[in-house]
C-alpha cells in the first residue's frame, strides 16, 4: 500500500456534512489517515473520506495555501488491498 499526495480537484467525491470535531481535529493535527481512492480512466474515485474531503474543501476555500491542499490517498485497486473493514470511522 503505497501513500501518494494529490490535488483535491483531482479527487471525485460526494460532498457531505460533517462535524466540528472533524474540522477542528483537520486544523489541528493536519490529515493522519489517507483517503482511499480507486482509480478508473486517470480520475481518483473516493471510497473511504467524503466527510474528511468536504471539510478539507471548505478549510481551503477560506485558506487556500493550507497544507492540507496535498490530499494522502491511497489507491486500492486489487485483491491485496484490506476491505472495507479498514475504514476510518471518525
């Protein structure tokens, strides 16, 4: 399982409601888990992280040279990648 960074325009994801806790833990400690992604046709599908994204996209609109503008994915696209069970459930 190799970590990569990429730009959050680069990552298709449902934008969704988060809490408070989640945004302030994203301003405090910055991302610690990487979002998990497929990758079809050179687009980065989110699997496990809309909530972390749409609040990171928000964190950005207001600051956009925050570092969390370089997003940690993970790209799990075969067999050997861990299920869902895996999930950060924040």
């Amino acid at each position: 399982m190799k970590i990569q960074t990429c730009a959050i325009l680069d990552i298709d994801f449902k934008p969704c409601s988060y809490s408070d806790s989640l945004r302030e833990s994203l301003l405090r400690m910055g991302q610690g888990f990487p979002i998990r992604v497929k990758l079809t046709d050179g687009v980065y599908h989110c699997i496990d992280g809309h909530k972390r994204l749409s609040a990171i996209s928000d964190i950005l609109k207001k600051a956009p040279d925050h570092t969390l503008k370089n997003i940690k994915i993970v790209v799990v696209n075969n067999a050997r990648t861990p299920s869902g069970t895996a999930k950060n459930h924040h």
